[in-house]
C-alpha cells in the first residue's frame, strides 16, 4: 500500500498503473503481452522525447526576468514597454552557436543572445549575439557558412582547414574573426558578457518620425573572459560551466544584469553615413553616435523545465511591436523568414501556444487548425472581412512606418559608403582598442586555432588575411604558423 500522501502512478489518460516495476508477462518467465498498455505507451512516449536541436545555438541555457525602463525615449520610439518607468517580464536564452546539444560551453564561438519581451503590445524578440557584428552581410552565404563551421560530411569532424577556406574566401567576415579569436571568444561566465542587438532596426515615435538604432545589452558583472587554455581545461571539467553558472547565481539570489544602451541615427543620416550603417560587419563607432542609456533587464528566475521552457522557447526576430520595425540590413531580412520557419519544422507550427512563447496580450488571429492545437475562438468568424463580429486591423492606428525606395532589381553588394572596407573596424580594434594582453592572446588563439590541419594554401591565405587587418598581427601570425620554415606565398 502507498502512503495516502504519495500520488498512484498513472498512465497519460490518468489511469491508474499497475506496477512501476513489472511489465505483464504469461508467467513469471514467459513473453510480454502486447495489452499493456501502460508499458506501451511509456515506452513510445520515450521514443518520442526529442524535438530536432537547433541547427545553429543547439545548446543554451536559458532564465526569466524583467526589464525595466529607466528613461524617456519617447522622442525616438512609441513603443511601450519602452516608456519610462515600465516594467516587462521576460525571458533570455545564451547559447553557443555551432556546437551541439551536449557540446560543451566553454568552446571558442560566438554566443547566441536571445530575449523575449512578453509586451502588452505582443511579444517582442530581440535576437542578437554577444558580439556587435556578424561573419557576413548577405544571408546567401549563412547555409554554407555554418556548413564550414559544423562536421565534415565524410568524417563526421570538425574540420579548421574548412573554417579558414571559407573564413579567407570571405573577407567580409574578418572583424567578426577578430572577435572570435580574441578573448571574447571565450566568455568566462554567460554573465560575463555583453549582448547586442547586432542589427541596425528601425524605431517609429507617436508622430511617425522615423530613426535607425542599434541596442548594447552591457554586462554590470563587467566583461571577463576566459584564455584559450583556461577555457579548454573547462571543456573536460565541467562541460556544463556556463549552464552551472548562471542557474547557481540566479538561485543563490545573486541575479545578473544588463544594462541596454542604445545608438540612435536620424533617419536621413544613413545615406551618406561614412560606413554603410546596415552592413552586420560594422559597428558605428561610438564616437559618431554615443551610446545613451535607457534601462536594464535583470535575470532573477531559473526554469522549472528545462525541456518546456528553454529548448522549447522560440525566438523569431520578426516578433516586432509598434514602434519598432526592420531596417534594410540583408541578414536581418533573411532571418525574419528563417527564424518562424525552423519554429515550425522543429517544434510544429503552433509553437506560439506554448506557455513560453505565448504572448501575454490577447491574441485575436484568424490563422487556425494543425498538429496539437488547442487554443481557439469558438465559433468565432474564420474568414475577413465578415459580418458577424470578428476581429478587424486598425489600418489607421497601427499603419507599418513607410518610406520610398526606388532601384533595379538585381544581386549586387551594397551601395558602397567612403569608409566600407572589410578590413578596416578590425584594425582599428586591435591597434586602438585592445590591450598589449589582448594582442598576445589573439595572435596565439589564431596561431593555435589554424596550426590544426590546414593545407598550405589556406594557411597562406590566412598569413594574408591578418596582414591585411594589420601588418604588425599579421608578421605575428606568419611566425607562429611557420615555424621557422619558409610559407608559400598567398
Ligand atoms: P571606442 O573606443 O569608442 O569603443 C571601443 C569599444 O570596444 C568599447 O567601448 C567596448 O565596447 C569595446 N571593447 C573594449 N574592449 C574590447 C575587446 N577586448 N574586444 C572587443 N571589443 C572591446 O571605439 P569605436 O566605437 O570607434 O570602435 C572601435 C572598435 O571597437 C570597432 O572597430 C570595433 O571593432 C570595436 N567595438 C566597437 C563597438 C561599437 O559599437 N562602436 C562595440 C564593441 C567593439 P563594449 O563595451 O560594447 O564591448
């Protein structure tokens, strides 16, 4: 007999199971009988756990919090979770980029960003990376990209020689190389690093004035990083450093925070801005447009289920609310497709009825039906217009911020701007910006990284490829890589 206060076991329809231990059998020895049901549908069940991982961020850690608005920026944006003074439940999920779900955490990548703003408005998602910029500027290239960066297609490894090709092939990509190798490749603690937004967005105030914007998530436990060696010999002590981490701090009450700093452009400036303000591999300098601060988000609770609610948050970077909308930038184009279309393959296409994905404002859509849905309107109108009371858009209040664009259609690179060069911002970080430390440390993390199994006429073409970011990183790197023994030339 149970004790009273322990609940009986039951199956999935809420019946009572038999047995916990034992599956029914003819006999103590004989076969299992296909009527047991409960065993049955376990077993299937279990079959059935897994939803696909990520194709990229496959392994990230996830909690919820707040967001709180410390100043009026109504002068740039409507939007009102934005309004000075609010306060905005939300979720974060931080993540490595191409490892897979049981990779670990402390590997040299780039780390995925991701917050859910559960608005009154809508759910608004920003969804950004712990760097300012990305490899490339058109999303054409993503797919091959994270091809050269996963396994091989014949070995099934990780493979430099193939990061580098593409890395040498693609010069578009050096500033964002710049950040991997650097120390802000490896991130000491999940807390330990800035988010950004990355892309340049658009935002609309009440009098529909329009103004292009990127967002800096700044970390208050300050940046810190760990070296190449110290975060390798996390890789075999704790796989799961970063995921331990941040659960530890948030349930031991030390809740981390950032605070969100905004770059605000008038909208006419963009055009003859001296760096094409939305190519994803430049940053604005912050010179030319300073970073103002406008609020914080705190992270101060752990998930219940890790399943439910983190692998299972979908976070779509067209999840944008009024007040906030798209800037030209190729990529974020791109990926306000990609992003609600791997939703719909991995988690099903009513992933935003989930408890984690829905909104916390009413939704009134006429979008219906498919696998596992459960929310409805009755028999509430399925087709608009109608005549019968359904729901109808306010074209006037929530009308999409326009603007004029004419040109041929084509595929073309950017318009280029007087200063666009792939291997200037990179430059300019490691001459100006990094410490005499940094610069050791980069130099060794890139001699490291592309001393493993590269063909000699990649390894020429990176020698080239950091001479042209700058001659005196690339001297360096032509000494590690050679060994002393003459390189081919690029
Ligand atoms: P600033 O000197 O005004 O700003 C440089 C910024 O670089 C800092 O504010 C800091 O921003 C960031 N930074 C500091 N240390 C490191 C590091 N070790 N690795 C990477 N970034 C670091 O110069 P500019 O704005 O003119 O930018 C100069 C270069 O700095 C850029 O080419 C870019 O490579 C890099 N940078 C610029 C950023 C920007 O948005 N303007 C943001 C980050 C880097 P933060 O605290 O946000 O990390």
């Amino acid at each position: 007999m149970n004790d009273p206060q322990t609940p009986v076991t039951t199956t999935d329809a809420g019946i009572a199971a038999p047995s916990d231990e034992f599956s029914l059998s003819v006999g103590p020895d004989g076969p299992l009988l296909l009527q047991d049901h409960y065993v049955i549908q376990k077993m299937a069940q279990f079959n059935r756990e897994r939803v696909p991982e990520r194709v990229v961020h496959a392994k990230g850690s996830g909690a919820f919090g707040f967001f709180e608005a410390t100043e009026d920026v109504s002068q740039w944006t409507k939007a009102d979770f934005l309004k000075k003074g609010t306060r905005t439940p939300m979720l974060a999920r931080m993540s490595t980029v191409a490892g897979e779900l049981g990779s670990a955490d402390t590997v040299r990548d780039p780390r995925g960003f991701a917050l859910k703003f559960y608005t009154q408005e809508g759910n608004y998602d920003l969804v950004g990376n712990n760097t300012p910029i990305f490899f490339i500027r058109d999303p054409s290239k993503f797919s091959d990209f994270i091809h050269s960066q996963k396994r091989r297609p014949d070995t099934d490894r990780r493979d430099h020689n193939m990061m580098w090709d593409f890395w040498t092939l693609s010069p578009e990509s050096a500033h964002q190389v710049t950040f991997l190798m650097s120390d802000r490749g490896t991130p000491r603690t999940l807390r330990n690093m800035n988010g950004y937004g990355s892309h340049t967005f658009m935002w609309v105030n009440a009098g529909g004035e329009k103004f292009w914007v990127k967002y800096h998530f700044k970390t208050d436990q300050g940046v810190e990083n760990f070296t190449d060696a110290e975060a390798a010999a996390q890789v075999s002590d704790d796989a799961d450093f970063h995921r331990r981490d941040l659960w530890d701090a948030i349930k031991s009450g030390d809740h981390p925070s950032w605070t969100l700093e905004m770059q605000v452009m008038a909208f006419e400036e963009a055009a003859d801005y001296r760096f094409n303000p939305f190519d994803l591999t430049k940053v604005w300098p912050h010179g030319d447009y300073p970073p103002i601060t406008i609020g914080r988000m705190m992270l101060d609770r752990n998930p219940d289920n890790y399943f439910a609610q983190i692998e299972q948050a979908a976070f779509e970077p067209a999840n944008m609310v009024p007040g906030i909308a798209p800037s030209p930038d190729k990529m974020l184009q791109g990926r306000l497709f990609s992003y609600p279309d791997t939703h719909r393959y991995r988690i099903g296409p009513n992933y935003l009825q989930l408890p984690v994905n829905q909104p916390i404002s009413p939704v009134h859509s006429y979008n219906k039906d498919g696998p596992m849905r459960y929310t409805h309107a009755g028999d509430q109108p399925v087709y608009a217009p109608n005549s019968y009371g359904g729901p109808a858009a306010d074209a006037e209040r929530y009308r999409d911020p326009s603007y004029q664009l004419t040109g041929e259609i084509l595929r073309s690179a950017y318009t280029p701007h007087p200063e666009d060069n792939d291997f200037g911002q990179p430059g300019t970080l490691y001459r100006e910006v990094l410490s005499e430390t940094d610069r050791d440390n980069l130099a060794s993390n890139i001699v490291g990284h592309a001393s493993q199994g590269l063909d000699p006429d990649v390894t020429a073409r990176v020698i080239e490829y950091w001479r042209r970011v700058d001659p005196d990183l690339g001297a360096r790197v032509a000494k590690g890589l050679s060994n002393g023994e003459p390189l081919p030339a690029a």
